[in-house]
C-alpha cells in the first residue's frame, strides 16, 4: 500500500536500504495534550489518535517491518476519568471492527499483549476474534499491549515459573534469560530494536521494560496524533545511523557510511 510524496517514498528506499528495524515499538503519547492545545474534548485527541495508528501501520508495511508494537491502554489508564475510559474502549471497538478486515486482507496478523481476564466479555471477544482471524498472516505482525504493564507481566512470568518449579517441573538451576522470556505474554516475538515515543516525553512508562534492554530510543517533540509517515521515517532513519554494539565494540565509521548513503 505505498503512498506519500515523492520525498517520502525516496526516504522509505534509503531507509530500505539501509538498516531497517525488524522490530519497533511505539509508545503512542499526547493525545489528550494535542486536543487540549486546539481547546477540543479529549475525546478528539483520542480519535486522531487512532487515525495516526492507521497511517503508522500503513508506514510500516512500506518500510518492510516484521513487528510493530502498539502501547494502546496501560493498566495504570484505569485511573483516568470513567468517561474517558469509556470512549477508549469504543475506539478500540470501533477500531477493530473498522479496520480488522483491512488488516487482514493486506497480511498482517494481530496479537495481543496484556491481562485479559479482568476485561468485559465483549471486549475480550474482539481481541479473540482479532487474533484468530490473522492468526496465519505472515506480511507483519501488529501487537496490540492493552490492558498491559511490563512490571505485572514480569511478575507474572515469575509466579509461573515458581509454580513450575514447585511442582518439580523446572529445575531452577535451568533457568535462563531464554527460559524466564518464553514466560513473558511476548513469548515468540523479537525484542524491540527500536523504542518511539511522541510527545517529548522520555520514559519507557512500564512498557516492554525487559524486551527493551538493548532497543535504541528515538524520542519525538510532537504529539501523536500529528505522527506521520515523515515522522516515523525521521525516526527510522535516525535508528539506522546509530551503532548498536548490544555492550561490545562497534565500528566508529558506521555512522558516516550511512550518512554517506542518504545524504545527496
């Protein structure tokens, strides 16, 4: 689904042809700020929001992306007003209704990370429904954390692990980074090469915070919702120009040579 200006599609080549991130996760950061400024209800923000996650997944595919993971609802998001919640959870209806089908017919399989017990039935059954009609897409996979915490998922894995371990099914000499990752509601999918997130803030906020370790971070001033397919090839190419050493020693020329590559 290639779309944009001239400019951008040059952009999406180079950055295809560099150092393309399989994985990117995405903290989805000031909508209610960006309505706010523009003396709209939050709501507004909200809906905008979801407009800029279609062309971020549209991006995505472009740019040749395996994984894209989506900070949607966080489980400290209950705390907002009852109103709000409610209008998110319609746009997350609205969206999946909307949009599944799309996202199916261009082969993108939905997974979803986060507690689901404690949600209503509905809404659980869209999740379901989402996940087992992509189930078998292989373009890209679009994760979905709602409802998710990376500290209660860590917890998590860890009290099923220790019941592994007290029923004499894991010896706890055996366990590993892998062993203690395949716990994880991430079990299966890449860890993040790449962190973005919008509105100028600079915290992961309880997100992906053990897949993260060695991700590079790429924070934006804008809000989300004025997040575009300039932006996110801004944020690609920034990614390919840097040096990921994961605690070695790197190449100090690798910079210039992408610098070389892109620029005229």
């Amino acid at each position: 689904m290639p779309e944009g200006t001239t400019q951008e599609r040059e952009t999406a080549g180079k950055i295809r042809a560099a150092d393309v991130p399989a994985h990117v996760g995405v903290i989805m950061d000031g909508n209610g700020r960006w309505a706010a400024s523009r003396g709209l209800p939050r709501i507004e923000g909200h809906r905008r929001g979801v407009e800029a996650l279609r062309a971020a997944v549209r991006a995505a595919l472009d740019f040749g992306l395996d994984y894209l993971t989506v900070y949607s609802f966080s489980v400290e998001n209950w705390s907002r007003p009852v109103e709000e919640v409610t209008d998110l959870m319609g746009l997350l209806k609205r969206f999946i209704r909307n949009d599944l089908k799309e996202l199916h017919k261009v082969g993108v399989r939905v997974r979803i990370i986060g507690v689901r017990e404690s949600l209503s039935p509905d809404i659980r059954a869209l999740l379901d429904e989402a996940e087992d009609l992509t189930r078998d897409n292989t373009r890209m996979t679009l994760v979905v954390a709602f409802n998710y915490g990376s500290r209660q998922e860590i917890a998590g894995a860890a009290r099923a692990i220790a019941r592994k371990v007290a029923q004499g099914l894991i010896d706890p000499e055996t366990i590993d980074e892998q062993c203690f990752a395949s716990y994880l509601d991430t079990a299966g999918i890449p860890d993040p090469d790449l962190i973005i997130r919008t509105s100028g803030e600079q915290r992961l906020s309880n997100f992906l915070l053990w897949q993260a370790a060695y991700a590079e971070f790429v924070f934006l001033p804008l809000h989300w919702p004025d997040f575009d397919r300039q932006a996110f090839a801004s944020a690609l190419t920034e990614f390919a120009s840097r040096e990921r050493r994961f605690g070695g020693v790197g190449s100090p020329s690798k910079k210039q040579r992408f610098l070389d590559r892109i620029l005229p």
